[in-house]
C-alpha cells in the first residue's frame, strides 16, 4: 500500500457538491484515511475568477502510479472537467502531490506535484492532516513560511468542513510497521518507587543528575510528549538542538515553542522518515501508547516515595526484558531495557 496526498480544489458551480462527489468517488476505490477541512482561496496567477475552495486528503493505494493517475483522471472526466487553459476556472482540480516518499517523472506525470510548496491552500489543508510530512529535509511550517513570505498575498483561510463523509476508524500503528519504515522511538521516563510520574500536574523531584543524562542522551534527537507535559515544563527548558514534537487533538501551533511541530494522531507517524531517534518523553497518556512501540527504554528508578498522583501504565514491561542497571546515583538508578526478541 502507498500513502498517497491529493489536493483538490474547484472555483466553478456548486463548489462543495463537487468536492464532496469527487472524494466519494475517489473512496469508493482506494482507502480514505484523512481529510483536510475546506479552505478558500482568491485564484493563483494573474486573473479573475470566482475563488476556490480547496482541500487535501490521504489515501491508501495498491497497484502503480500510472494506473492510479489515469483513475483520478478518469474521475475528474466524470465529474465534467471543465478547463480553457492553463489558468482558468474549473469545476473540478485533482492534483497528485505526493505517492509516498517517491520521486516519479513522466511526459505527462511529475510527482511530487512541481508546484505543492509554492501554494499556501495546498500547505495549510496539508499540515491538518500530515503534519509529520517532511518533504525535501524541511518540514510543512517551513515550506508554509516560505512560501507565505514569496507572496503575501495568497492567503487561504478554513471555512469549515466538508459535510457528509465518514473515515473509517484508523488501525492501530504497530512496532512492526514502524521498524519497517525506518522510524526509531526510544522512551526515556523517570518513576519513584511506586512507579509514580507525577503529583499535582508536576514531576515532584529535582535530580541534576537525571537531567543531565536526559540531555545527553536525547542530544540530535526528536522530543516527542503531549501536550499536557509541554505545558507543565520549567521555564527554563530549552529544547536546544533538539526538535519538539507535541501531540494535541485541539492545538495547531505551540506560542511557548513556535518551532515545536504540533500533530494530532498517532497514525500521523506513518508519514515520518528520518534517521533521527524520537524520543517519547511523556508523560502518562504518551507513555502508555507510545512506550509499547518503542525498541529500546531508559528507565530512572527513584529509591523515594513521593507520593505521586499519576502512574506508569505497566503494560509496556511485558513486551520488554530489562538488560542492565547504567548507572548508580545516590537517589536513583537508570535501567535499560531492550524489547523483546530484539
Ligand atoms: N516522570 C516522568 O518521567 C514524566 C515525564 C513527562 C511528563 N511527566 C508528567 O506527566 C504529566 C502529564 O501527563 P498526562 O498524561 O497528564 O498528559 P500528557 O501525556 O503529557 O499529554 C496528554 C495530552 O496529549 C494529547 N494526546 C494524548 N494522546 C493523544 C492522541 N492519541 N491523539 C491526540 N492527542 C493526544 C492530548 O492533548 P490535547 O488535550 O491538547 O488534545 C492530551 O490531553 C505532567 O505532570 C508531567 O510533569 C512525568
């Protein structure tokens, strides 16, 4: 299966109608896993037209790109295309942005699509829904800066979504799928002798040590935690050369750390590809979905109890061996543990 990005747009007639039979038809044959919400945009190049409302969606396609391409080709005639050149209005657009993480040239096919990075209403429905992509090394706020800094004037703003189709509920991601992809999570957490994370919202202990080995140890890596641990985190916290990934079904950006990358599911995942390690650090809700996919953990054991509100949840242990004690501080002492079969 490929992981395939669309985006569609249409500045002609009944503009949602369109839209919305496009994506149905367009479901009927290949596995709908994300739709963007609907945005409107004034016309790209120098003319005038109506405006256009655009989305993004992800599909999930087997067989090859050709064959895919003349199939959105073939959906787009149905829907009585409708084009006098190349600026024109239209009743209905599909644009192949990207199929997976392949470069593909044709005479009639370049993929990914030559002008995705260059339009604020492809980015903006993008990052809703693969907010993980990183095409050409950079990320989507990165290309959407660019791009929104080359030509202020193209703005698109969210009016809503697009009434009247379902998604099917996604599979669960597997550690599998991930080592298949290349994608490395590591886990790093700190618990006192009840397995306690946290007492009131908070980490009630203060270890240097800790921290310092923390820091080492995540060093060039990906920070990955919830919301919830972003908020609770000292001032002081400094991501330094560390990049900050923050899950959040509602938030989509981050004032504290605007360079943090906000995504929204863990699905989102199957978009990554980088050779960095991700370290998931927290806290309760993140570790409990994250550490079973994880291949390796770092476990601070604290000999105190500080009567905490908040546990690890254990389940992560049974997919685990524990191989090593890494070192000895006077407090606590920092576990290894390897997944099992590994
Ligand atoms: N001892 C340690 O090593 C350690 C480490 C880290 C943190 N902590 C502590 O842990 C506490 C926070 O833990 P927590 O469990 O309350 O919160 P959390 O895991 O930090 O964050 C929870 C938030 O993450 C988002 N989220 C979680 N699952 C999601 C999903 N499947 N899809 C989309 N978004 C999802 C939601 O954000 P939205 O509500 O925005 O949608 C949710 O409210 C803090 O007290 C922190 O100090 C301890």
């Amino acid at each position: 299966m490929t992981r395939v990005y669309l985006s569609l747009g249409t500045n002609l007639g009944d503009r949602e109608t369109q839209l919305r039979k496009a994506v149905g038809l367009l479901q009927e044959s290949f596995g709908l896993f994300a739709l963007s919400g609907l945005w409107e945009t004034e016309p790209w190049g120098r003319v005038r037209q109506p405006p256009f409302l655009n989305l993004a969606l992800g599909l999930e396609v087997s067989g090859s790109i050709e064959a895919f391409f003349s199939h959105i080709q073939a959906i787009e005639q149905r829907l009585g295309k409708r084009r006098d050149g190349f600026w024109a209005a239209r009743n209905i657009d599909i644009d192949l942005l990207f199929w997976g993480h392949e470069h593909y040239r044709s005479p009639h096919l370049l993929v990914p699509h030559p002008y995705w990075h260059q339009r604020a209403f492809v980015l903006k429905p993008l990052l809703e829904i693969a907010p993980l992509l990183n095409p050409g090394g950079k990320n989507l706020p990165f290309w959407l800066r660019r791009c929104e800094a080359e030509d202020p004037s193209v703005a698109a703003r969210r009016v809503g979504q697009l009434e009247g189709i379902s998604l099917p509920p996604p599979t669960p991601l597997s550690y599998e799928e991930l080592e298949a992809q290349g994608v490395i999570l590591k886990g790093i957490a700190g618990v006192d002798a009840r397995q306690g994370l946290a007492r009131e919202g908070r980490i009630p202990w203060e270890l240097p040590e800790d921290r310092s080995f923390f820091r080492e140890q995540t060093r060039d890596g990906i920070l990955c935690l919830g919301r919830k641990t972003m908020e609770s985190l000292p001032h002081a916290f400094a991501p330094e050369e560390r990049e900050l990934w923050i899950l959040s079904r509602n938030a989509s950006s981050c004032d504290r750390f605007p360079a943090a990358l906000v995504f929204h599911h863990p699905r989102e995942l199957r978009d990554v590809r980088t050779p960095k390690n991700i370290w998931i650090c927290g806290g309760g809700e993140v570790y409990a979905q994250f550490l079973p996919l994880c291949s390796e953990i770092y476990l601070t054991q604290l000999a105190a109890d500080y009567n905490c509100d908040q546990f690890l949840d254990p389940s992560w242990r049974k997919l685990f061996s524990e191989m090593r004690c890494l070192k000895r501080n006077p407090h606590d002492a920092v576990w290894y543990y390897r997944r099992l079969g590994e």
